[in-house]
C-alpha cells in the first residue's frame, strides 16, 4: 500500500493563478481531510469530508474548494492565489466510525509559495 | 473544534535528560491523540488516549490522560537525538474533526 500520497511536492504560484493538489489515499478510508501548516506553527484544518459526495468546512476554509467524488480521491483547489497562501499542505485520511475515532495518516505534503 | 494549548513551545534537552510536554484544553475532551513531526516531514501518529486517568507506555515514552479528560502530557525519559521534531496533542470533543495544539519543538544537545 502507498498509504496517502499528494502531487506535487513543491509548486510556486503567481498571484491570483489558480492550481489543483491532489490526494488519493488506497487504504478504503472513508475520511479525508486538507490541512495547512504555517512555519512554526501546528496544522490548521482546511476542509474535510466524510465519504464520496460529502465535504465540510473547517477551520480556515476561506479561499478553497475541494471535491470528493470517489473514495480515494479529494483534490484541493485554491482559486486566486494569495500571498497568504503560502503554506506546506498535508492531505490526511483516516477510518472511522460512530463506534470509535482512529488514527489519521497524512500524506508527505505539498510546499506551496505564491509570489 | 476543541481549543488545545500545548506548553512549551520549545523544549532544548541534554542527550540523556527526561522532559514533558503538556497539553491543555478548557473543555472536556473526547480523546486525545499525539502525533510526531521529524524535521521536514509530516505527521506520524503516535498514540490515542480514550480514558479518565489512562496511561500508555511506548519505550521510553509516557503518555497520561488527565482525570478530567481536559489535558493530557508526554513524558520522555533519556532523551536521544531520535526523539528530535516537533510533538503535537490532537483532540477531538464529539466529532472527527481533531484540534492540533501548536505543537513542542524538541532539540537535543549531544
């Protein structure tokens, strides 16, 4: 099993571009979340989803869409870059279930700077 | 979600020295997990508490869960340069959206 991977690794954005993060995860997990990690500081969660056809908002969800149309996947998508934007970028799934809360696995993260 | 504050925020041990590293929340927590981030890399799961009072132990590593459920702490003993990166709480109150704490940088004199 890969476990959760994300692409790409590192990606420098001009402002106001938009890109796409990818996530896939083949471990059958049925949640998967999007968080960001500023320099020094712990994981802000950005929005999260429950199973294919449901996400929700986190945290910090402003400036971001995601999608979850499978089970594997759950792309990020920022529209319109800004500078504020510029984080490491962890995908992270996990099982769980109303009988108990597991573990989640992040994936390596993308590093992400918009200019 | 749940508010966790995570003290200290950056922990410089002697090789061979023990420390700890608390976390607190002001409301009653669900459980609580710790996860552990090397230098450049991402968060690793290391243990989830569920009980009043629980004690987990991994090696050298000590995990309590409060008797209140409202804060939690990591007891290293004889610090080695492995244990170098940065330890985060995660809590959750009753959902599956957890609260990162800010996390405790952990260095090491040799």
């Amino acid at each position: 099993n890969a476990g959760v991977t994300q692409t790409p690794k590192f990606r420098i954005l001009k402002i106001g571009q938009s890109m796409t993060l990818q996530c896939t995860q083949d471990m059958n997990h049925n949640y998967m979340y999007w968080y960001r990690q500023d320099p020094g500081m712990g994981l802000k969660l950005i929005y999260y989803s429950v199973g294919a056809g449901i996400t929700d908002k986190g945290e910090v969800p402003n400036g971001y869409n995601v999608s979850r149309s499978t089970t594997e996947d759950f792309p990020l998508r920022l529209e319109l870059a800004a500078p504020s934007q510029t984080s490491v970028y962890f995908c992270a799934s996990s099982y769980s279930t109303l009988a108990g809360y597991n573990e989640q696995f992040f994936g390596p993260g993308t590093r992400l700077t918009v200019l | 979600g749940q508010q966790v504050m995570q003290i200290p925020q950056y922990q410089h041990v002697q090789e061979g020295e023990d420390f700890t590293t608390y976390c607190n929340s002001s409301t009653t927590l669900s459980n609580i997990q710790w996860y552990k981030q090397r230098p450049g890399g991402h968060p690793v799961f290391l243990i989830q508490l569920v009980k009043s009072g629980e004690v987990k132990k991994q090696k050298r590593l000590t995990f309590q869960f409060g008797e209140a459920k409202k804060n939690s702490s990591l007891h290293i003993t004889a610090t080695q340069t492995t244990d170098v990166g940065t330890y985060f709480c995660a809590a959750s109150s009753n959902d599956y959206k957890l609260s990162f704490g800010a996390g405790t940088t952990v260095t090491v004199r040799a």
